[in-house]
C-alpha cells in the first residue's frame, strides 16, 4: 500500500465522550487521534455507604454527578474518602470525575490507590489504563489494560483498548487476538470488527476489509468509522468514485472527525484535485490541531507538490505530537534531505532507526540505513 493511502489507526482523536467513546485519548470520547475507536472512559463504582454522614456525602455527590456537577461531584467524593479511607470504589469515582475533567495525572493517583487497596477489580487496571492512555503513556497503558483483562477476560473496553494501542505499535497479531476475544463476549460489538478491518486496510488486505466492514455496517448502519474504513479500502484498490461514496457519508454522520477528512483529502488528490485535498487537511487540522494524522497527510501532500520547506514544518509538528513515531523522523529526514540539508536529515534520520529498533521495525531500519547511505 502506498504510504500516501496508509490509514493511521489512532487516536484516537485516541480520546473521549461520555460512557463509550470513539477516541481513546480522552475520557469520555478515542482512541481514536486517536482520530477513533469504540473504547469507554471508565465508569463510576457505586460507592456503599458506611455511615450516615458518608451516606450524606455519597448521595450529595451522586446527584452532582447526575447533573452533570463534575467539580461539585469531584469535590464531595475527595470529601467521602476522609471519611472512609480504605473504600477503593471511592478513589475510583475520584479518579473518574478527574479524568472527566482532564486532570489525568491525578487520576492516575487515584486509580492506583483504589488497585492499592482492591487489587483485584479489572475496572480499576482499565481505569488506570485509560489515563495512561490520555497521557501518551501507551506502553504503561498497554500494561494497565492487560492486567485488567487478567483480571476478567472478558472486559470488553480493556481488550478494545488493548485492540486500538497494540495497532498503534504495529503488533496486529495481538491486537487481533483481543478484538477476537471482544467477539467471543459480544458478537455484534461494532467497534471490534471495525478495529479489524483497520488491521487488515494496515496488511494491505483491502478485499477482507471489506468484507469485515460490510459486516460491521450490519449491525450499526450508522457507523462513521466502518464508513471511513471503507473509503480507505476503495481508494487502496484505486477506485475513488465508491471511496468518495463510502467517505461522505462518513463525514455526513461525523462531520467533525478530522480523520474523514484526511481521507477526503486523499481521494481528492487521486482524482488530482490538489485545491481541494489541501482545503480537506487543513479542515482537519482546524478540527483538532493536535492530530498527527491531519499534520502527516499535509506534509505528504507538500512533498509530493516539492514544497519541501512546508513538509518540513508538517513532519516537525508530527514529531512533535507524536515522539514515537518512527515514520515521522523518517520522512522528516526526506524532506531535510530533499533540502540538501545534510546535517538536519542525518539527525532526524537516526531518530527514526532509534524509534523502529525499539519498536522492532526490521523494514524502517533497512529503509532508514539505505536512506543514510545516501548522505555520504
């Protein structure tokens, strides 16, 4: 596949929405930058009452939660925890209404002393998981989730979250696995199938994809993400007439996703219309400026057109936002290297070799080591 047509599997807006969520990053969304992904923000324990002043916090602080009152509810559940300090479902509703406010570095506190004291819950190793996740620590996040589904194989949003970040570090064996495992709990969970489908559009297997994503469309017609999958897949097989089709109705149903936007933009310049594959990612940078993505598919777009200078700036901001991105380094070192500007690729280069031999990426090594032959 053509890394111009490469999906990006994140984040993802890797982020969040309020109980379940198509970006992994945030509470409540993604995911997906990403950008994606059917993985729930941690729930809310039900905290059992052990006094009658706790019993007064707890329900004060249930009804701010109902009306939406996350500080009041935060507020008054960090008040219950004085009260009871050995309550491991209190600290979790602590560290839940912190990371519906953002605050994922306290959360992360919270959880791992709710695991402190209830080491067992799988809600509190997903929960855990979850704000590593949000904060870009995906390899703690990684961990957090497996030991949640140890806990309880089948926790759906831990193996979905494991599904979403295993893609993100190229090991779609394992993530099959999990979104395989989600099928065995729930066999019309959309975001699975979707998830493989994205693996196999990564394995350059357009024809199965499609078919997985025909299938998810069954159970959800209103999927913007099975939609988005398809685009992608029609566009691989070089038909961008049907991509087009399958990609606005994905923008239709999700208007805001900057994903849909990128491949909007990809469709467009295969039909070799560049105004409007540039007007398509730069929406989709204005749609969430922190999308690595929407910065990626703009600086192929300008090193394709030879504006090297603007690519440079577009793989800076990918870098930037994404520091293990082993194919950001690279083709910053290109577009350095496009530029005669020796010493710039080199740097960037052997960044790129350091991040794909930590990740055990043989073929961005090879890629890399032919590329900085080329300097000498």
């Amino acid at each position: 596949m053509s890394r111009f047509l490469k999906p990006l599997l994140v984040l993802v807006s890797l982020i969040v929405t309020a109980s379940l969520s198509t970006d992994l990053s945030r509470p409540a969304l993604a995911i997906g930058k990403p950008e994606i992904l059917s993985q729930g923000r941690p729930k809310p324990n039900i905290v059992p009452a052990t006094s009658s002043e706790l019993e007064d916090v707890l329900r004060q602080a249930r009804e701010q939660a109902d009306a939406k009152n996350y500080p009041g509810a935060l507020s008054l559940y960090e008040r219950a925890a004085t009260l009871d300090p050995k309550n491991a479902r209190i600290f979790s509703a602590i560290g839940f209404f912190q990371s519906a406010q953002g605050q994922f570095q306290s959360a992360l506190s919270s959880y791992q002393q709710a695991i402190a004291l209830s080491p067992k819950d799988a809600d509190f190793f997903y929960g855990l998981g979850f704000n590593y996740a949000n904060l870009g620590q995906l390899d703690a996040a990684i961990t957090a989730y497996r030991s949640a589904v140890v806990q309880n194989p089948g926790h759906i949003n831990a193996q979905l979250g494991l599904g979403i970040l295993l893609s993100r570090r190229q090991q779609y064996d394992v993530a099959f696995q999990a979104y395989q495992q989600v099928l065995k709990t729930d066999k019309k969970n959309t975001a699975a199938r979707e998830g493989i489908g994205f693996i196999l559009l990564e394995q350059n297997r357009p024809d199965d994809a499609i078919n997985v994503l025909q299938r998810a469309l069954t159970f959800d017609a209103r999927s913007s993400r099975a939609n988005l999958g398809l685009g992608i897949a029609y566009l691989t097989k070089g038909n961008p007439s049907t991509a087009l089709k399958y990609l606005d109705q994905a923008a239709q149903l999700d208007p805001r996703n900057p994903s849909i936007q990128v491949q909007l933009g990809k469709v467009s310049e295969s039909l070799g219309e560049r105004d409007r594959a540039l007007s398509s990612y730069q929406r989709a940078i204005s749609l969430n400026t922190q999308s690595s993505e929407a910065y990626r598919a703009i600086g192929d777009f300008y090193y394709t057109q030879s504006d090297y200078g603007n690519a440079v700036r577009s793989y800076q901001d990918v870098t930037r936002l994404d520091p293990e991105d082993g194919d950001g380094f690279y083709w910053l070192g290109k577009a350095y290297q496009s530029q005669n500007k020796r010493d710039e690729a080199e740097q960037a280069l052997q960044q790129a070799k350091r991040k794909y031999q930590a990740q055990n990426r043989e073929d961005g090594v090879q890629k890399v080591t032919s590329t900085l032959e080329q300097l000498k």
